[in-house]
C-alpha cells in the first residue's frame, strides 16, 4: 500500500457512475412499476451499493481502509439506459474515487442480477469517475510561481562544522517541490542579534519566503522564537497550530516544539524544529497551501 502518513486530513469527495442498459421497454416499466419479480430494483440496489462501498478495502489490495462518511445514490433513466449516480464522502488523507467507482459497480451489477430473469440483453457500461475534489492539489496556489525564500539554520555545533545540516536540506528540498526559488542557504549560531539581522536584511532584499530552522526547542540556546518575535508585526496561530498538531500525530514531543510564524511587511517568516523530522514534517504540514498567503499579501499573478 502507497504510504499516506504524511498527508493531511481533508475534505474528499468523488462522483462515479454506470450506465445499465436494458433490451426493452417492459423492463424499464416494470422497474418503474414495482413489477420485478425479485423486488424493487432501486431500492435493493441501493442497499447492495452500501454495503460494497464499505467492503472495498477487503476487495482491492491497495486501497486503504478509510471511513465512508457519506455515500449516496441517484437513479436517472433515459430511455433504456438507466444511469447510476455514485457519490462518497469522507474526511481522511487518502481520496475515495475507487470506493466510489466500486459502489457504482455494485449497484450495476446487482440490477443486473435482479433484472436477468426478464430481461436477457442487459448490458453494463461505462463505469467511470466523474469529478473527486479534495487534498493538497485542490488547494495549491496556481497564480505565484515567482516566490524567493531564504533558508536559515541556527546551530551553534553546525556553524562550527561539528555537525552535518539535514533539516536545512530537507526544507529546501520541499520548497524546490513546490515551485519556491530558493536564493539563499547560510547557517548561523544560536545568536540573536545575528537572526535579527538576517531576517532584516533578506526582507529588505524582497525575500517573500524567509524560513529558520533550529532553536525552538527549550534548551538555554534556544533563542529563535524571542528573536523572531519582536520583528514579526503579525502573528499567525493558525500555522504554528498546524505544524504543532501535524507533528503531534506522530511523536507525543511536538507539543514542546515552539514554532513560530508571522509577517514582516510582505514577507512571511518562519521559525521551525531543527531536528531534521521536526523540520520535514513541519514544511509536510503546511506546504503548499501556505503560500496562498502570497495572494493575500501580493496580489495573484497570472503566469
């Protein structure tokens, strides 16, 4: 199975369909009519819908189990064609466009089953994924593709060479993914007169994306948080929570993380873990939606 533990918890939803085609007008009047000798073709159908919906994950290998949060169905007839409207919703980090093509298949086939004794020419058709909404790529900022970010990592062992930078790579490595221009990388100690500064001077030279790494932890050294924060002219909870929470899923030590995120002027600022999956998950967590704070800040251009 494809691994989803880095994703995020969203909204999904999908829209299947199949089309059952019957052979004669008779049956089309005898669904209508309540006549099918097995009982009533919509109604059973949609229970055996509900159920195979549910039952996907035993079926496919590769499909993750997840919570079906809602699933409904619409009949619509058009002639000899009835078309079976498939619809799953779930709030989970994988999307269920398969559950949804799969429940559409049930209900097909067992209007199939219920309609063969009276009709022998029913056919199946086209099974398909109509629409699916939901996940990162859904709320990716599709109007920027011109954003410089600066990289930080405050270490006093790693400004000494002591140490290798990890979480410094792993950042940038993110950022390139998402299209963001990485234009500097330096590391510095744990000083604050030194973040200060660097911050001051990559916002001044238009820096939109500006991301430390290192020293929000609670040790003596520890210093980023109280030097960013006197420059930021506003705070952003909704980030630090998310990074928080993100990372808390998956070690109960996050909560002792001290992230910080805000503005200066036009230029978003960042203060994260420096243990490199602190710093991963951390950039996992609110990438790329975050930077639909640039619409907000700049303005959207359109490339």
């Amino acid at each position: 199975m494809v691994d989803i533990t880095f994703k995020s918890t969203t909204l999904r939803t999908a829209i299947a369909q199949a089309i059952v085609k019957v052979s004669k007008q008779e049956t089309i009047d005898a669904i209508n009519n309540d006549k099918v000798p097995k009982g009533n073709v919509f109604a059973m159908s949609k229970a055996a819908g509900l159920l195979g919906v549910k039952k996907t994950p035993d079926i496919l290998p590769d499909c993750h189990p997840l919570p079906i949060e809602f699933a409904g169905i619409e009949y619509e007839i058009n002639g000899l064609e009835i078309t079976v409207l498939f619809t799953v919703k779930t709030i989970y980090k994988t999307g269920v466009e398969v559950e949804a093509m799969h429940g559409a298949s049930v209900v097909a086939l067992n209007m199939y089953d219920m309609l063969k004794p009276i009709d022998k020419g029913i056919e199946i058709l086209q099974i398909k994924l109509l629409n699916k909404k939901g996940g990162k790529s859904d709320f990716r900022d599709r109007f920027r593709t011109d954003l410089k970010a600066s990289v930080i990592v405050c270490s006093d062992t790693i400004s000494k060479g002591e140490k290798e930078d990890k979480a410094g790579k792993a950042i940038i490595k993110k950022l390139e993914e998402c299209d963001v221009s990485v234009i500097d990388y330096i590391i510095i100690p744990d000083e604050k007169d030194i973040i200060q500064e660097k911050a001051k001077q990559f916002q001044n030279d238009g820096i939109d994306l500006i991301i430390f790494t290192g020293g929000t932890g609670l040790s003596s050294r520890d210093i980023t948080p109280e030097a960013l924060s006197p420059l930021l002219e506003r705070r952003i909870p909704g980030i630090e929570e998310a990074i928080r929470n993100y990372g808390q899923d998956r070690t109960p030590f996050s909560m002792l993380s001290r992230s910080i995120a805000g503005t200066l002027k036009n230029t978003l600022i960042l203060g994260l873990p420096g243990s490199t999956n602190g710093a991963k998950e951390s950039m996992d967590a609110i990438f790329p939606s975050v930077l639909h704070i640039f619409r907000i800040l700049k303005g959207a251009r359109h490339d």
